[in-house]
C-alpha cells in the first residue's frame, strides 16, 4: 500500500504568488545588471545604480543578492549552467552527428543573439568574480567545450582531440561577435542565417593532416 502522506511531504511545494513575484523580481534585477555592466563596466556601476536600472531602491537590491559581487557570479555562473544544460539536451537529442552538429550551432546562435550584454560581461568582467565562482564558471565552459568536441568527434573520426578543441573555440569566437556584428545594420535573420552558416562550414571543413 501506498502512503500518501510521505509521498505528499516528499512533492514539492507549489511555488505562491509571492515565491513567484521574487523570483521575476530577481531575474529583473539580472537582466538590468547584464546591461549596466556591459554599458559601464562591473566596476564603474554601483549598488544603486543597479537598484535604478531595475526599477528599484539600491537598499532592495540586498533582498535579492549579498551584494554587487553575488549578482556577477549569479548572472556569469547561471549563464554557464544554461549553456552546459541547454547544450547537453540539444547534443543528446539525436544519434545523428550531423545533425547534432547543426542543432548545436542554432541553440549557440540563439544564446549569442539573445545575450549580446552577457557576452561582453564575460568577456570583460570575468576576472571580477571571487576565485571560487571563477573556478566554476571556467569549469562549466571547459564542460560546454567538449559536449561539442564529442560530436566533434563522431564528426571527424580520428581527428585529434586537440584540434577539435580549437575548432570549437574558434566557432564560439565567431558565433560570440554578435555584440559588435548586430550594430552593422543586417537584420537579425540575416545575422542568424549567415553565423549559422559560417560557423558550420568551419566546424564540417575538411581535416588535413598537419605537415611533417
């Protein structure tokens, strides 16, 4: 027989109006910050003028996160969480390298077009977080890294490990230009069209050994 009252206590609890209210609260909060900070700089934006980005007093800021330092580690680490969990499910959605490949290349161009201020956060501020959300955020990329170097892989039987690497690195160096490539003027379909593009002709090109 079933019992229902552990059962009941072991769900969780269903999420109230108020649990729901902070929660958006707080992805505003990371949202205006990912702003601030590709505009001003992790250093040259303040508590305050978080609060005002967010449409909030820069003392109710402390409501959500420990201070300026916690809303960069939230914003970078959760980031990479996204990438690392987005990614996985893409990869293993289908047995098939090729497509993998492709849906791999459209779930980053998507994250990249819709981040732009995060990615110049990143590529700024990185070193601004304490060591430890650092670690992990290098950690997470690392793990980002090589779910594509396993279709990498299966891509290009036999190739070196280690050129597999550079091939995603350099694809996320294209896809990650968006911050500066979607001020030039093209619509965002025409952005997306031709990174997807780009990027794939780069990662499917022809392994040649290197020269003796």
């Amino acid at each position: 027989m079933v019992d229902t009252r552990s059962a009941a206590a072991a769900a969780p609890a269903a999420p109230t109006p108020r649990s729901l209210a902070k929660a958006d609260r707080r992805q505003a909060l990371l949202a205006a910050a990912a702003s601030l900070f590709a505009r001003s700089g992790f250093n040259g934006a303040s508590i305050e003028d978080l609060g005002t980005a967010a449409g909030v007093s820069g003392p109710a800021v402390y409501r959500h996160f420990s201070g300026k330092q916690a809303v960069l580690a939230a914003l970078l680490v959760g980031v990479s969480e996204d990438l690392v969990a987005g990614g996985r499910a893409v990869a293993d959605r289908t047995p098939d390298a090729a497509e993998a490949l492709r849906s791999l290349v459209r779930f980053h161009v998507d994250f990249a077009l819709s981040n732009p201020d995060v990615i110049r956060v990143q590529d700024r501020d990185l070193d601004s977080l304490a060591e430890e959300d650092r670690h992990l955020v290098r950690a997470l990329q690392r793990a980002y890294v090589e779910l594509w170097v396993d279709v990498l892989s299966r891509v290009h039987p036999g190739v070196d490990t280690a050129l597999l690497r550079i091939r995603a690195h350099a694809t996320f160096g294209l896809i990650n230009s968006t911050p500066h490539s979607a001020a030039a003027g093209a619509s965002p379909a025409a952005v997306r069209a031709l990174l997807e593009q780009m990027a794939l002709t780069a990662l499917t090109a022809a392994a040649y050994p290197a020269e003796p």
